[in-house]
C-alpha cells in the first residue's frame, strides 16, 4: 500500500485544474435543456440536432477526408525521412529541419504556408489544407518511426544484402514490417493531429470548405449551445481514443 505524500496534492489540483472544465462539457451535452448553464435532466437530443446540421455534417466530411489523405502523405514521407536520416544521411541540421514543423508555433507555419501558397498562386480549398497538415504530420511520423527504428537489428538489413537482396528488396522485405508497429503509431498521430487542427486549416483553408473545427468556431462566435457540446464530447472521444492506441503501438514498438 502507497503511502500518503503531500506532493499527491498538488498533482491532484494540477488533474482537476486540466480534466475539471472537460467532464463538466461532456456533461453538460447530455443536458435536456436549451442552455449550456442550466442543468434541466439528462438527455440526448441535442446528439440528434447535431447529425442533422448540414453544416456540421459537410464538416466532418471535410475533415476526415483531410485528415485520410494527410495520414497518407505523412506515413510515406515520414517513413522514408526517418529511414534516410538514421540509415544513410546523419545530420543534426537535417534532424533539426525535420523535426522543425513539430516545434515551430501553429500560428508561424500556417502565415508560411499561406505565403507560399500565394507566391506560387496554389488555389485553397481541401488540398491546400490536407498538403499543410501532412507538413507537421510528417515531421511527427518521422519521430516515431526512428524510435523503432533505434530497436531494430541493423544486421538484419546487412545480412539481407550480403544474400543478394536489392536496397528495396531489403526495404520492402525486412525494415517495413520490422517498422510498421511504429508506422501504425505514427499514422495514427497524425491523423488525429489533424481532425482537431484549426489554426493552419483556418489560414489554408477554401471559403467552400471548411473543416470541422472551423465549423465549431464559426457556431460558437453567436454563442455556446448544447450542440457544441455535444460536438466537443464527440471530437474528445475520437482524439482520446487514437492518442491511447498510438501510444500503446508506441510502447509494444519499445519492447519488440
């Protein structure tokens, strides 16, 4: 039996200073009322109201449309960025670069990605959104993979080679499936970095297509409802549920 530390007291603040304001959303869309600040009862109407808002639905089309091919784009690039940089190119400037679009502030890549695509005159819409999140996607795939890959035996690949198996046979037949517990974790980051991204979106985005979460903040500058609630709870249970299983990819990545 733990015994009783006076550091637990501020760690359990510390949780209910950051998890208090999400349970008390995720109650408050399971409210029968018409307001978000008064409790009338449990009930799941506003659930219903939400799936038949047209501009919801057309939003989360966009976004998981957006989000798909970004994972797509994101799991090959990062991949290869990760097998380049610790197989055959080390650098830490390239490290560095690489991992830049991670670290650097969402508001500073998306006026970068807005200037670049209005210097080369790229139309916005879905596509210039989904290229921008496979930017940051990459970077963040790439992480993950090179953690795998710092537990696979090099020798694999060399004896491959050394029994006349080509540089892609060898990539095709002996690192991607060594690496796809890492690739999964990766894929599955990035796309949940990008159904709940709304700053890039918002700067890259089409004014035909707009993502969820620019839906949400489109509904809520008139004011909190119900809906939104509701809307949040459902977006927290996807983003929760990926974050967990990339995480656990990632810790079965450790112990292979």
């Amino acid at each position: 039996m733990r015994r009783f530390s006076w550091l637990h007291i501020p760690a359990a603040v510390t949780y209910l200073f950051l998890y208090l304001p999400i349970a008390v959303l995720v109650v408050m869309s399971f409210n029968a009322a018409d307001t978000p600040y008064r409790w009338d009862g449990f009930g799941t109407a506003w659930y219903g109201r939400l799936f038949a808002d047209q501009a919801v639905r057309e939003g989360l089309v966009n976004t998981l449309l957006v989000a798909a091919g970004a994972t797509v784009v994101s799991s090959v690039l990062g991949t290869l960025l990760a097998v380049g940089l610790a197989r055959h190119t080390r650098s830490k400037l390239l490290d560095a670069i690489a991992v830049a679009p991670a670290v650097l502030p969402d508001i500073v890549l998306a006026i970068g990605l807005l200037a670049f695509y209005t210097a080369v005159q790229f139309t916005l819409g879905r596509h210039s959104i989904l290229l921008a999140h496979a930017v940051f996607g990459t970077a963040f795939v790439a992480a993950v993979v090179r953690t795998r890959l710092a537990h696979v035996d090099g020798s694999l690949e060399e004896a491959s080679r050394d029994l006349g198996a080509t540089s892609l046979q060898t990539f095709v037949r002996i690192t991607l499936p060594s690496l796809a517990p890492g690739i999964i974790a990766g894929a599955l980051l990035a796309f949940t970095l990008s159904i709940d991204e709304f700053v890039i979106a918002f700067f890259t985005a089409g004014p035909q297509n707009p993502t969820l979460p620019i839906v949400i903040y489109s509904m809520v500058r008139f004011g909190v409802t119900p809906e939104i609630n509701a809307l949040a709870t459902i977006l927290l249970a996807v983003s929760f549920t990926f974050v967990i299983v990339a995480q656990r990819l990632s810790r079965l990545t450790e112990s292979l």
